[in-house]
C-alpha cells in the first residue's frame, strides 16, 4: 500500500513538472512602442552599416542618446525590452508584421 502510494506521488509530481508553464513578461513600452523602438533601431543600424569606425562610434553615441530620450528609458533599460523582445517569438512576429505594415506606409 505504502509502495502506491509513493509510486502515485511521483508520477504526479513528475507530470506536474512536465507542465508548461507560461511566464507573462512585462515590458515597460506598448506594442507601439515596441513598434517604433524595433524601426528606429533596424534604420539606425542600416544608416550606420556603411559608416567607418570612429565616425560609427559617434553616430551610434547619438542614436543612443535619441533613443534615450523620446522613449524616456535608459541604454540598459532599451536594451532589457529588446532582450525580452528576442526571447519572446510571438511578441517579436507581432511587432515585426506592424513594422511591415507601419513601413509600407510611408512610402
């Protein structure tokens, strides 16, 4: 008796470990923004990609500090919401399709 009882307990406690469990990560800007971060940073990048080594450094000081500033969040704070961005596919696809859409508007 003794001996189901603890094969019982471990065959719960090992399918309850096999759960997927859903972790909601938070971020600190809307879609939109996430939207708006994820172009200004692919355009800066590709406006930077053909510049030589000092010059990039500044330009990339300035995209820096513009970032800065209209998302009202520091470097290590952009760079946590892109972090969590790329471990987050679902979100990534969604904010990548409203690029799409968002720069095929422009033109």
């Amino acid at each position: 008796m003794r001996g189901i009882f603890f094969i019982m307990l471990w065959a719960g406690l090992f399918i309850m470990s096999c759960q997927k469990k859903e972790v909601k990560v938070e971020y600190k800007l809307s879609e939109e923004q996430l939207t708006h971060l994820m172009y200004d940073v692919q355009l800066g990048e590709a406006a930077m990609s053909g510049v030589t080594t000092e010059r990039g450094d500044t330009l990339k000081e300035l995209l820096w500090m513009r970032l800065t500033t209209v998302y009202g969040l520091s470097r290590a704070e952009i760079k946590a919401e892109i972090e969590k961005l790329e471990s987050d596919p679902e979100r990534m696809k969604a904010v990548f399709d409203s690029i799409k859409v968002w720069s095929d508007t422009i033109k």
